[in-house]
C-alpha cells in the first residue's frame, strides 16, 4: 500500500490496529504472558518473528522487556502463522498422527497474507514465502474464512483429547 492520500494512511492504521488488537485478544484470553516483566521470543528469522517483535514492543512499550533468544524452550513465545498452523494440524489429523501439544505461540490468528502486508507497510523484511497446501487454499477461495473455522474446529479437538 502506498501512502498517496491521507485516506490510505487512515486504512494503513486501521489495518496495523486491527492486527494489533487481535494479538493482544489472543495473548490476554489464552493468558500467553505472565505478570513476569520480560518476554521471551524466539528468534527463528522469519518474518512472523519480526512482526512478533513489533507488534509486542507496540503493545508493551517500556513497561515489559523484550528478549529474544536462539534456542527453543517452554517459556518462549514462537512466531507462527494461521496458515502454517493450520497446515500442521490438518497433517497431524490427516496421518492420524498425535497434535502436537501447543507451546506458547504467537500470531496463530493472523494469516501470512497479513503478515505479510504488515511488513509492507511497517517496512519490515519479508524474506521467503511458505509452501500453501492447495486444498486449503482452494476451500479458502470458495468459502472465505474457512481457514479460521479450522482453528477453531482443530483447538476444540485437541480440547476433547486433553480431556481423554
């Protein structure tokens, strides 16, 4: 998006607010953070890192310090995608292969499409894009949303397994 007119800038905001407020919905419901005064994210060069980065210092300012660390642990807070997710599970349902159970991840609710006109417009770098799975996409095409109705279906089945 280029900034040629004030009303595009306008749009450009709204967008990077909306983004923003579902990330901080996601991080207050699903209680990602705790009252600890750091954060930890992990640093896996990816363009969801760079957008976690951001989106967190938005949201946080000063008042929490943001760490980023090379090495995966529990306490650290992963940059994903819907998409990528999404991919996973349907794998994991597909093969009928056990979910992996969800560490702390970030960005499970924005799509990589998203991301990546975050990173237009914030000016972040890009770098690959990710491999779609077809059948997705062409579900996506057909029936806009489907890729979220997934989320939700695939987190209420690993509900019910965490139940069993």
């Amino acid at each position: 998006m280029k900034k040629t007119t004030n009303s595009s800038s306008i749009d450009e905001k709204i967008f990077i607010r909306a983004i923003e407020k579902r990330v901080r919905k996601d991080i207050r419901i699903k209680k990602k953070l705790g009252k600890k005064k750091e954060i930890k994210i992990l640093d896996d060069n990816s363009k969801e890192f760079r957008v976690t980065k951001d989106i967190l210092q938005s949201i946080f300012g000063k008042v929490k310090n943001i760490i980023i660390v090379k090495k995966k642990s529990e306490a650290d807070l992963i940059p994903t995608n819907l998409d990528r997710e999404i991919n996973k599970d349907l794998k994991s349902y597909l093969l009928n292969k056990k979910f992996e159970t969800k560490q702390k991840i970030i960005l499970n609710n924005v799509l990589e499409k998203e991301i990546m006109t975050y990173c237009k417009i914030k000016k972040l770098k890009i770098g690959d894009k990710e491999k779609k799975n077809e059948l997705i996409e062409l579900l996506e095409k057909t029936t806009p949303n489907t890729k979220y109705g997934l989320a939700k279906s695939f987190d209420k089945i690993r509900e019910r397994l965490k139940t069993e």
